[in-house]
C-alpha cells in the first residue's frame, strides 16, 4: 500500500477522487417496474426505496442479494487501560473464539437469514496505544490496516453488513466522533457494554485528554482515525472504500460502526452514498451521531450489541426489497394497462 513518492495515507486519499456511481439509467428502470407491481403505488413503503438502491449500484433492473455476507472485525484498545469498560480484554479474543464455535447472537442471525459471516481479529494481543499518551496507530500501521479492510469483499459479494468486537471500543468510538463534530464530551459518551458512573467519569476524562493531546490533528478526519481509531474501526473504513469502488451496498450497523463512516462523511458526505444505516443504537449519542451525518436508520429496535446484529437484521429487510421488487408479477400480467413513463419527479 504505501509507495516510495508519497505518505501512506496519500494511497487512500487518491482513492476519494475517483468514486464509482450508480446507474441511473438501471435504477429508471427499476422505477418504471416498480411502479407497474401489483400492488397500490408506493404501498411498499421504504422497501421500494431500498429496492431502487440496489437496482442503480446492481446496474440492473430486477437486483437479487445472494451473496451477502457479515464482515465482523475484532480489535483491542490501549485506552482500556484506563478503566473505561466493565469488562477485562480478553472478553474480545473469547468472544472471537465463540464467533467460530457459532456461539454469539450474530452466528444465530446469520444462519437464520442465509448470511455469509467472515470474522477478522486484528492482533488481538497487541491493543493499540493508549490514545491518552499517544495516537493509537502510526500512519503506516493505520493505512494497511485500512488496506486489510479492503480486502474483505474478495471473493465476490453483492451486501456487505458490517460488524465488529472490541473491547472499550465505545471509548475510541465517542472519541472519534468528539473529534469530528466537537461540543462537549459528555455528548457523545454513554455506556458501551455496561459501564457504571466511574467507567463513564473516566470515558469522558480519558476522551478530553486524548483530544487535548491530538489538538494538532483534529482537522484531518484520517488523522482523526489514526489517533483514537482501534484497527477494527480502520478496516471498516477500508471496506466501505473498497465496497464502493466494486459497487457493493454496504449495511452500517451501530454506533461503533457507523464512527469508521463518520470519518469517511466528514472527508465527503457522497463517500457513503452506496451504504445503508441499518438502525439507531441505545448506546446514547448514536441517534446524535445519525443526525450529524444526516442519516436515518431503519429500525430502532433498542439494541447496543455490537457484532453486526443490527445489520444483519437490516439485510433482511434489504433481501424483503429485493425479491418483492423482482420476483412480483406486474399489472400487465393480469391483462391491466401498463405504465409507460413515469412523472419526472418519480423517475429516481
Ligand atoms: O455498536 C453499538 O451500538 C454498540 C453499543 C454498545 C456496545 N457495543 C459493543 O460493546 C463492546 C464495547 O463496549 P465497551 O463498553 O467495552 O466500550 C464492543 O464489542 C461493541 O461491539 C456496541
Ligand atoms: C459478552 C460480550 C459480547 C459482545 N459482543 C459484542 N460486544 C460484546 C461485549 C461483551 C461483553
């Protein structure tokens, strides 16, 4: 990844100048069918908005989902040591372990909803610094981790939700987003896995250190990323990126997740226009943080899990559009007439 002329992070930067597009012509199409299914116009609600999603970044007018997959990321945090979590850290590698075993609540959903579930741990036993004391990756370490991420549709995808486990990673979560969009700590802190209000009082200390010491870099949203970033956090900005080049809708599960986003609006909002949000976390400030990238989330069910459960929820309703969308006989074939243009301002 990096190269002899520039800084490594100079690779991925070029990589937002020349963003993929959806097929417009492919998602009229799809609009044009849509609104010849036989059903009452619109009466699918956001599904049928979902199903024009897919139709533009498929390229094709009746989209299917039959490789979707979970990409579950694991990370460790320096910042741990400052007692920011309920839980010891080997809690991650455990947890790890029982992804494999088809153990955890994502194993279930994935079976359930024919998911794919590809889980990365990420030197586990080498947590990055401590963003108290010094940047949690240096630019080498963070760019190829990045570059790691991206490697996570190989293979061939058409969904990817994304997921990840990590220990205090709530606290490099708040921290990211403290750095992006600023107003006070407090704000963007709540109670990841279960902290108390000591766990808490030392989030918001330990995250207005941390921002004290990075002043100089808080301008730079891969900066940002770098300083208070947990590789998982990193390698999810890598898949977003990759997924877009390759135009694979990816589904942004909670609040740990959605910050690799947020680094990547703050860079330019059009990086996430491929990527669905797939519902509002209980964890406090993730609603704040939706509202700050201007996203609305699908559900709302009350969950703060982690591991790309609420994405995987979200895919079956993705999966719900698309085969409504494609599988559903027309008016035409019941010997209805059939629409032939739609008004302008349905047309996308
Ligand atoms: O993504 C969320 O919405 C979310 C909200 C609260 C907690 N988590 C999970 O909880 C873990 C981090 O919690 P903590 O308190 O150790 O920072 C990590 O494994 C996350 O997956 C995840
Ligand atoms: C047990 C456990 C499971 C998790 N899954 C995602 N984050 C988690 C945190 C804990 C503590």
């Amino acid at each position: 990844m990096p190269t002899a002329t520039g800084l490594p992070f100079d690779d991925i930067r070029a990589l937002f100048e020349r963003l993929t597009q959806p097929d417009l012509e492919a998602r009229g199409r799809a609009a044009l069918r849509n609104a010849n299914l036989l059903k009452p116009t619109g009466s699918l609600g956001e599904l049928e908005d979902i199903a024009l999603f897919l139709a533009g970044w498929q390229g094709v007018e009746k989209p299917q989902i039959t490789r979707p997959i979970v990409a579950l990321f694991a990370g460790n945090h320096g910042v741990h040591a400052q007692g920011i979590s309920r839980w010891p850290m080997e809690i991650t590698q455990t947890m790890v372990d029982m992804f494999m075993q088809g153990g955890a609540a994502i194993n279930q959903l994935c079976a359930l909803h024919g998911l794919g579930l590809k889980v990365f741990d990420l030197a586990l036993d080498m947590p990055v610094n401590d963003f108290t004391e010094e940047p949690a990756m240096d630019e080498k370490g963070c760019a190829a981790t990045i570059a790691f991420g991206m490697e996570a549709i190989a293979g061939g995808v058409d969904l990817v939700c994304l997921g990840e486990m990590g220990i205090g990673n709530t606290t490099a979560a708040s921290a990211i987003y403290a750095a992006l969009y600023g107003g006070d700590v407090e704000d963007w802190v709540g109670d990841g896995a279960g902290a108390d209000d000591d766990q808490r009082a030392r989030k918001v200390a330990a995250i207005t250190k941390g921002l004290a010491l990075h002043a100089p870099s808080l301008n730079d949203p891969l900066e940002i990323l770098r300083c208070f970033g947990g590789r998982e956090i990193a390698a999810m900005v890598g898949t977003i990126i990759s997924a877009r080049a390759e135009r694979v809708p990816v589904v942004i599960d909670g609040f740990v997740v959605s910050s690799a986003a947020a680094v990547l609006h703050k860079i330019d909002p059009a990086l996430l226009d491929h990527c669905l949000f797939a519902h509002v976390s209980a964890e406090q400030a993730h609603q704040k943080a939706l509202d700050a990238m201007g996203q609305k989330a699908l559900l709302n069910l009350g969950m703060r899990l982690g591991e790309g459960t609420g994405a995987a929820l979200a895919a079956m309703l993705v999966k719900s559009a698309a085969s409504t969308h494609s599988g559903m006989a027309t008016f035409a074939d019941i010997g209805l007439p059939e629409v032939t243009s739609l008004p302008a301002e349905q047309e996308s």
